[in-house]
C-alpha cells in the first residue's frame, strides 16, 4: 500500500489544528478502508515562527495523534518556504499540500488521488468551482494570475486550490532546486513532467482571518514575478530606447523651430515636467533593477532555505 504525506504550514492558526486533524484522519480512514492511518499517512504541520502558542498547541495534538508530527523553524520564513521545508522531511510516495483553515476542505483529497492515478498525472491541483473568498481577494488574484501568466509564460489557470498531490518523482526534483526565493505554483509550473486539475470544493473561512492581507499579497506578486520573469528588465531597456527616440526627435523638432520660424524662450513649467518624467523614470529604472541584483546577492550568499528549531514525532522522539 501507498503511503503518504501532508503538508500544512502554521502561522499563528494552530487553533484550527484540533478540528482539522479529526476530519482529515476521518476521510482518510474512509479513504485507506481501514481502521487506523499511522502506518501509511502522516501529517506533517510547519509551525512557520508562530508568535502565539501555536507550538504548544500542535505538541498537544503530537501526543494525541500518532500519524502528526510538527516541524517548528527559528523564526518566520514565509508560507511557501515553510511548504518546501515539509516537502523535505516528508517520507510519502504521494506528497500532498493543504491549509489548516479548511477552506480547501480534506474530504478532496480522494477525488485528487483517484484523478491523479486514473490520468498518471506526476502532480494535481484542485480547481475551485466556486471560490468563496471576498470580492477584494477574488480582483487581486485575477489580477496576480494574469500579470504572472503574461510576464512568464506560464498559464496557471485562475481559481487554483492550495491543495495539491506530487508523485515521489516531481517532489524529488522540487527538492533538488535550489533557489532561496519560492513561489510554489510558479517553481512546479516551470518543473514540468504531467500535470493536471481537477474540481474541488472552496469553503469559507470559518474561524480566524488569513495572515495574506494586500501588503503581503504584493509583495508575493512582486517576487513571483522577478523570479520567473525577465521581462521588466526588457521593458526598461524598451522604455529607455523610447525616451531617447522621443528625445532626439524633440531635439531635432525644436532645432528647427529655433532655425526657421520663431526665437523660442525656454518655459518653466516644460523644463520643470520634463525634469520631473526623467526623474521618474530613473527612479524606477534604478529601483526595479535594484530588486533583481539584491535577488542575486540572495542567491550568492547560499544560506539555508531556512532553520529549525526542532521536530517531534519523527522517528517517534523529540530532534533538535
């Protein structure tokens, strides 16, 4: 029999833990027909430097389910490096990803599996019927999705679930990469291999509010973007070619101006605008080129993806 693994980051919303464990063992103890999942499944929760008690809470839930087992990093790492980081330690031959909050509910995860081995899919996303998310979320990720879409190449459909499976295979060679900036979707699109969706149900959110407000969606979007995408690079390199064409011919125009038609005095308000475009412009020529090399400073100094602070339930006793 298969076995496999589950990954959910946690980032103060262990408090939702308690009830999802109890659904997720129900389906898939309905899932395995059998009475007991400590030997094929385990669950592996990512405390991602909760600043609450998160910690303590998911030790409870240790004692009390066998197939649990808790990573907690040194500090926070952001969701998706907290993901790889189970991706990692995780021992199944299907690799799985969902969130606490439920919103993307377990009882998916047989339609997933049953399509990913009907299709021989190497890895499957759920696609959201219906999302049920506030209107603000909805614009966002269209939007996300689109830009993304275009800059890269990719084509991530939009209402894509975060719960997803990997084959052993395509978990292997995510774990190979070796870049320190992660985006999840974008790092197993440009992987490859057979991938699919396939339908799942959306919740609302029932407990608590998502740690992923505007700023931090932003900021997602910003560096998916700069690590999939050298696309702004040659937009700038075209909006540079453009100003000067557009400053020569302006040259050439009031040359002429000057030559045979009227003597021109110099305006304040033109000298000021002009002044005020160019300055713009360098700003944010200076500043974007300023993302892509402090990425590259990221990936010279080679530090860890990330840190941690110790496990439990691994080999069954506490590792630090």
């Amino acid at each position: 029999m298969p076995s496999y693994s589950f990954i959910v980051p946690i980032y103060n919303d262990a408090f939702m833990a308690e009830e999802f464990c109890k659904e997720f063992e129900f389906v898939m103890k309905s899932f395995l027909h059998n009475d007991t999942i400590n030997d094929n499944v385990e669950l592996i929760f990512v405390n991602d430097g909760s600043n609450d008690n998160s910690a303590t809470v998911l030790m409870g839930i240790c004692n009390k389910y066998r197939f649990v087992k808790v990573i907690n990093l040194s500090r926070n790492f952001g969701q998706h490096i907290a993901v790889s980081c189970g991706y990692k330690y995780s021992k199944g031959d299907y690799v799985g990803m969902l969130n606490v909050d439920m919103q993307d509910p377990p009882d998916q995860i047989p339609i997933l599996i049953e399509s990913m081995n009907n299709n021989k899919y190497d890895i499957i996303y759920g696609l959201r019927e219906i999302r049920q998310s506030p209107f603000l979320e909805k614009l966002t990720s269209l939007l996300f999705n689109y830009l993304l879409n275009k800059l890269t190449g990719y084509q991530t459909p939009y209402n894509v679930a975060t719960i997803r499976i990997m084959n052993k295979k395509f978990t292997e060679v995510y774990n190979s990469l070796t870049e320190k900036s992660r985006y999840l979707p974008g790092l197993q699109g440009w992987i490859g291999f057979n991938q699919g969706h396939v339908l799942t149900k959306h919740r609302k959110r029932q407990k608590g509010q998502s740690s992923y407000n505007f700023k931090k969606r932003f900021i997602m979007a910003l560096e998916a973007i700069i690590s999939f995408s050298d696309i702004p690079l040659k937009l700038i390199a075209m909006t540079g070619i453009l100003i000067a064409l557009i400053g020569f011919l302006l040259m050439i125009y009031l040359i002429i101006i000057k030559l045979f038609f009227v003597e021109m005095r110099p305006g304040y308000t033109s000298t000021f605008s002009v002044i005020v475009f160019f300055g713009g412009v360098q700003i944010l020529v200076i500043g974007l080129s300023a993302l892509y090399i402090g990425r590259i400073l990221k990936e010279v100094q080679n530090r860890p993806l990330f840190v941690v602070k110790d496990t439990y339930n691994f080999n069954n006793e506490k590792q630090n």
